[in-house]
C-alpha cells in the first residue's frame, strides 16, 4: 500500500478551479500506472522476484516447485496454474476522491487470500512495492499535479 502525502497552503481547492478532480483523476492513473506496469513484475521467477522485492518473498518448497515444473511447465512466482496471473493482471476496480484512491482486482482468486501458518503470505507479497516503484509513482503524481496547476494558475508580475 502507498500512502502519498499532498501538502498545500491555505484552500488551493477554491483557488484553483477543478484542483480537487484533477488530483482524483492522477491519483487513479497512478493505480493504473501499478497496475499495468509493475504488478506484473511479481510474476516472475524466484530469482527474478527476490532481486526487485528483497526480503519478501519466502522459498517455495522443492517439492513443490518440482511439481509445478513438470505439470505447468513454469517456475513463476504465484502463480501455481497460471489462472491467478492472468485474473488479476485482466482488470482492476478503481475507485478514489481527491484524499485518496484505491484499487480492487477483480476476480481476485482466493488461493491469495487462503492462509495457512506453513505457507507463504501470498496476498502481501503480490501487493508489495519497492521503494523504486513508490519514488516513480510520487514522481508521476508530482509532475501531474505540478503541470496542472502551472497552467491554471494566474501569474502576477509587477512592473515598476
């Protein structure tokens, strides 16, 4: 989960026009942003995931992921019959105001939210972002909101 923080002086909402709709809408093309292109990165191989996502994901047994190979011919991270990757990289609900947004995926397969003490948290290492991934996020929104109001803001110049 990201929490960005906004910080702004006095009601910069009145005074920009559509300030508060705009922050909405680049908030939710943020979460599109993830959604298209880093959630797939958690797909990948264990050697794959373990160098973008450094201590979060656990080891799968060898056991297990012998029997993944020789039936689904793949070693990728959770993602056992392939069904799981392609129902959460499909689509996502994205709802949000201009203090936030949030995205559902659809169709999300229960094996993510089915826990068991000896298993992996599955749910917590699909929804995981790195620091890299949240600093390109906040640049997205910064320059989005940045370019935004530098074309709506009135600018005073004195002359003397």
């Amino acid at each position: 989960m990201i929490k960005p923080s906004i910080t702004y002086k006095g009601p910069l909402g009145k005074k920009v026009k559509g300030f508060n709709a705009k922050l909405k809408q680049v908030l939710q093309d943020a979460i599109r942003l993830w959604h298209a292109g880093m959630l797939p990165h958690h797909f990948g191989t264990l050697a794959q995931v373990q160098a973008r996502y450094p201590g979060v994901y656990e080891k799968r047994t060898a056991k297990y992921m012998r029997r993944k190979a020789k039936k689904y011919k793949h070693q990728r991270m959770l993602d056992f019959t392939g069904q799981t990757r392609i129902q959460v990289t499909r689509a996502i609900r994205i709802s949000g105001t201009s203090k936030g947004a949030s995205g559902r995926m659809t169709g999300a397969n229960r094996g993510l939210n089915f826990r068991r003490t000896d298993q992996p948290d599955m749910r917590a290492e699909l929804l995981t972002v790195n620091q890299q991934e949240a600093d390109e996020l906040a640049r997205y929104v910064d320059a989005e909101m940045t370019k935004f109001l530098n074309d709506n803001s009135e600018v005073v110049t004195k002359q003397a």
